[in-house]
C-alpha cells in the first residue's frame, strides 16, 4: 500500500501542530492455496475507496477473530542490517456467536479457524500488516461497509513460519522475505531434466501453457478417502495423458482450497495422493484436477509440440559426467 498525499499532509500536520491522530492495524493472510483473509484490531470495520490506500476498497472486518494484544501478545522483533525480521500474532477465534449463538464461527473456508490452522491451512501463507491513520476517532453511527482511514502504510510483510495452536488460540511466528535468501541453492541447474514446473512461467514461456486450459473438474465418489480420491467420469487429461505428479485442488466441501500432489493414476477414476487431505472427503465433493509432468523432454513434447525445443528447461543432451572426452 503507498502512502498517499492526503496522508503525507496528515503526517505534516502532526509534525507541525501536534495535531492527535488514531492508528489501527490491518492484517491480511493470503493462503498458499489460493484465498484471503482479512481482519483488523480496531473496534470497528475499516474499508477504502478510490482515495484512500486501502486497494481496491477492500473491507477489514473487527467482529470476527480478535488480535491479543491485551496482554502484549503482538510483537515486531526488527533487526539492523540483513537479518530476518519477526512478528509473533496471537489470534483468538470465537467459540460461538454472541448474537446468533452458531459455534466457531470463525472459519477458513468452511472449516473452524483452529482446525484449519491444525490442519495446515497457514502453512507458508504470505502476510502483511499495514497500518490505517484517522485524523479523528470514527463515531457511530459506522458508514456501511465501516470507516474509511486517511491513508494507510505497510509496515511489515513477510511468510508464516510457525503455527502454534491450543485449544482457543492460535499463534503465528512470521518471518520476513529476507528469510528466502537464506535457502542455500544457485538460480538454475544444469541437469538432464527441466528446471521449471508445470505451467510456471519458465514453462509458460510461449504464452500456451496456462494451467486453466488443462484443468479437469470432477466430483469425488462414495468410496473416497482422504489419501484417493474416487472421480466422477475423470476423462484422460490432454498433454502428458497422465494425472501422476499433477495435482488435485478441492473447490468445496471441508478441503476447499486445499491441493495435493497426485502419487498414482489408475487410468481410470482412481487418484492415489502423495500426501492425504486434512479433513475428511464427502461423495459429491468438488475437485479440479492437472496433469502431471515428469520433466522430459519428450513429455513436454507432448505438451507444446511446436516450441518445446525453445521452453525445454533442461539439457537432455549433456553427457554424464562419467563419460570422458
């Protein structure tokens, strides 16, 4: 989020007046898997406009999980230099609705928050913490949607490292991006077998590998479980005509949003999984399902017939290293 200047004047105000101001924090969690969630430790609902920061009008919900701050359970610790930056959050999901009495809820998808998090749902999530400026408390009666802040800042970013839970609360440790550069590994190999994967942009390269245009989607039948899945007419995917090594991402029921990499295909209805689902797979359950690739030439060949010469992201024709000139 940049700063904006109405913020900017703000900002001066409060330097040459000494004018107050009201801060709230706005946290934003964007799910390896695909979806977002978004919270703030005001006491009211925040959104943005066309004018402020906050992009695209996004909206903060306060009436859902509580920050602890109560007792000091946020903490930056910010370092000089290089090193990695962290920032512990303690999230309290709701056990139960004051109004409307429903239990837990507070969701991911349409699983309860805690066994979400349990279940791996935050697991390598980015998250970002911006900061939202008022020139003067919001008053109730709230605008719809909630109050819209003078600006907004962002003032950490970064990747979940660790999630803690109890039984009512869950603890994020977060690392920021700089924790990326401590993977020890040169930016490409030169192997036999391509250095991209499926539909990445080094695979993407021509412009005719999108991964919607593979995509199959299904249903899962009686019989499936959370480590193979039973599909509904599964048809013999284009490409490789394999779903082994593809992956299979759930679009409803209690995985929704959840993905798993695809161990075995029967070549028929039946998907083995290289690691099983968190949570248990109803009949009728959506999926959409990839192929897969096992990174050889001739695959990809069968992929892009007429430009996987040039998007091959390996060297097939280097010779072993046992072989002498």
């Amino acid at each position: 989020m940049t700063t904006t200047p109405a913020l900017i004047a703000l900002f001066n105000s409060i330097v040459e007046t000494g004018a107050p101001f009201y801060v709230a924090r706005l946290y934003t969690i964007t799910m390896f898997q695909g979806g977002q969630i978004r919270f703030t430790d005001a006491d009211f609902d925040i959104k943005g406009n066309s004018t402020s920061a906050l992009v695209n009008g996004y909206a903060y919900p306060s009436g859902g999980i509580k920050v602890d701050q109560k007792q000091s359970k946020t903490q930056a610790h910010l370092k000089v230099g290089t090193d990695t930056d962290t920032w512990v959050l303690v999230l309290m999901p709701r056990p139960f609705d004051p109004v409307t009495g429903a239990t837990f809820p507070d969701t991911i998808g349409s699983v309860p928050w805690l066994q979400a998090a349990q279940g791996g749902a935050l697991d390598f999530a980015d998250f970002q913490v911006d900061e939202a400026y008022f020139s003067s408390l919001p008053t109730w009666p709230m605008p719809p949607g909630g109050a819209t802040p003078v600006g907004c800042r962002t003032i950490f970013a970064g990747n979940v490292a660790n999630v803690d839970t109890t039984n009512a609360v869950a603890v994020l440790t977060v690392n920021d991006y700089r924790s990326l550069f401590t993977i020890q590994m040169p930016l490409h190999f030169y192997q036999a077998q391509c250095r991209f994967n499926l539909f990445d942009v080094g695979c993407n390269a021509s412009g005719n590998m999108n991964a919607a245009s593979f995509a199959i989607n299904g249903t899962a039948a009686a019989g499936s479980t959370q480590a193979t899945i039973i599909g509904n007419g599964l048809p013999v995917p284009q490409g490789s005509r394999t779903y082994a090594l593809g992956r299979i991402v759930f679009t409803g029921g209690l995985n929704a949003t959840f993905q798993r990499t695809i161990s075995r295909w029967d070549g028929n209805q039946t998907l083995s999984l290289l690691n099983p689902f968190p949570f248990a797979v109803a009949p009728g359950d959506p999926f959409t399902v990839y192929p897969g690739c096992n990174k050889l030439y001739t695959t990809c060949e069968m992929f892009q017939p007429s430009t996987a010469q040039s998007n091959y992201g390996g060297q097939p024709w280097i010779p072993p290293p046992e072989v002498q000139g």
